[in-house]
C-alpha cells in the first residue's frame, strides 16, 4: 500500500488530505454475512486509502489521471476494478470514485492482496461523513441497506440536492421528512466526549475507537515500531459489539479530523451546505 500511497501524494491536482485506513474488522464481517458466496480473499477493500479533493473538477482530473498511469504495464500494482459513482450514484445517493488495485508483480503472498483507492470531493465526503454519523446514531448502517425508508430517502434527497439535481418535489419530500423526524437538528445537537489528543502528535498510526453506549471517544497513538501494539488493540476492541473502532494511517490529527469526522460526530459541514442549498431553492 505504501508504494501507491507514495505514488499518489505527488500527482497533481494535489488532494485536501489522504488517508489510509485498514478495513474494520466488524465491516468485514458484515460484508461476509451480507454476500454469503463471499470468502475473505475475495475482498477487494481490506486495505483501503481516501483522497478528497476541493471540488469535482479536480476530483476527477486526478481520476483519470491515476487510470492513465496504472495502465502502465511495468507497475507491480494494476487496477483490476472501476466504479464510477460520481456518473452512475448508488441507489442510496453516494458519489465518489473507487479504483481496486491488486499486485500482479512482486512477493507471492502479495498477489493476493487487493487496496481500494476512494476519490471524493468535499461535498461528496461531507454527505458520506452525515450518513456514517446518523448511522451511528440510529444503530442501522444505511451503507448497507439497512434502516428505515424514510432515513434512507432523506439522505438520497439530500444527495441530489447537493448536486444540483433535486426538483420541486424532491425539496417538498426533503422538507417534509426533515421536519418530521428533525434530522439536521439530531446530527447538529451530537455531542462526542473526547479523551485527551495532543495536536503536536506527529504519530504514523491511530486507533480511534467511538464507544457507542457512553458516546465516548479514544484515541490510541502508536508508531511504525508498535504496529502489531496496535493490531492487537485494534482486534481487543472490535470484539466488542458497542465499540465502533478504526486503525489508520494519516501524518496528522488536523488531518484526521478532516478524514473521519464521523469519528468526531462532526456534520457541520454538512448542515451547512444542505440549509445553503435549502436557501437558494
């Protein structure tokens, strides 16, 4: 991963942040139990690294940038997988582009280790952010399918509203759920208690782990020497079923909080451009 990473950080246009995430255990489970035909080694998201970019312009400039670059036969990585969700949505309104990328050079063991490489822009990573937060919240993983309807629609009107695609009646069902079940005023009012975090950290590796039940959030700061530390905590409290934890890789807490704000119940960003849309309509 660290070859991409390398890579990546310095094609242009230069992303906000990158960010490089190992797959949360329970996530991994999740998927197994979602695909039963699905085995451990066919996952292609195990490792996974996140640019954001300022816009979509140059979210996708870098994105065809990096397919024109790893079409390169000489590279140990080749993309194996394009999703482009920024033309084609999902059905739950996320946007961003994801690239799967495997080893078909190098070690043996690596061959079969495949890294994910998500390119978002800031409204689409901000709409993301909002719906891992609620998600949180409510107990029910709208990434995956679950939750109630009317959660569900909320947040794909939403998503078509930040990209300019919503009509009249889009903004009436938006308004009218909003009302209803006060989802901007619930993710606002979210309130996380944070354990002390020195911002002068300039740790290579952190574990942060939201304790759901106390909304009570840890941070663990490890180097590149205790990285099996960290691996073992990481396992120690995925085992429990009300800690939501994550180990990654980012060289600083700013950007940390810019990467995973849902970890810091943080959809500010969000509220504000949703009730900036709302206004001009």
């Amino acid at each position: 991963m660290n070859t991409l990473i390398n890579t990546i950080k310095n094609k242009t246009p230069k992303p906000l942040f990158i960010a490089r995430r190992l797959k949360r255990l329970s996530s991994i489970k999740n998927k197994l139990k979602r695909f039963s035909s699905m085995q451990l080694d066919r996952m292609q998201d195990i490792g996974g690294i996140r640019a954001v970019f300022k816009n979509k312009e140059q979210a996708k400039e870098y994105f065809e940038k990096i397919q024109t670059l790893y079409t390169n036969q000489k590279r140990a990585l080749k993309i194996t997988k394009i999703n482009d969700y920024v033309n084609q949505p999902k059905e739950d309104g996320y946007r961003g582009y994801h690239l799967v990328f495997e080893y078909h050079k190098g070690k043996e063991d690596l061959k079969t280790y495949k890294i994910e490489f998500q390119i978002r822009d800031l409204n689409q990573h901000y709409w993301a952010t909002a719906v891992e937060i609620f998600s949180l919240v409510s107990k029910h993983n709208l990434k995956s399918g679950e939750g109630e309807i009317e959660h569900k629609s909320f947040f794909y009107l939403c998503s078509k509203l930040i990209h300019n695609e919503a009509d009249d009646k889009d903004l009436k069902q938006m308004i009218k759920l909003n009302q209803k079940h006060k989802f901007l005023s619930l993710l606002s009012s979210i309130n996380l208690a944070f354990s002390k975090i020195d911002t002068k950290q300039k740790d290579l590796y952190y574990l942060i782990a939201l304790h759901l039940n106390q909304k009570q959030l840890s941070f663990y700061p490890f180097n590149q020497n205790d990285l099996k530390h960290a691996s073992l905590l990481y396992k120690e409290l995925e085992k429990d079923e009300n800690i939501n934890a994550v180990l990654v890789d980012i060289d600083s807490v700013k950007n940390l909080k810019k990467a995973y704000p849902n970890y810091f119940g943080n959809a500010k960003e969000f509220i504000k451009l949703v009730e900036k849309k709302l206004a001009k309509n």
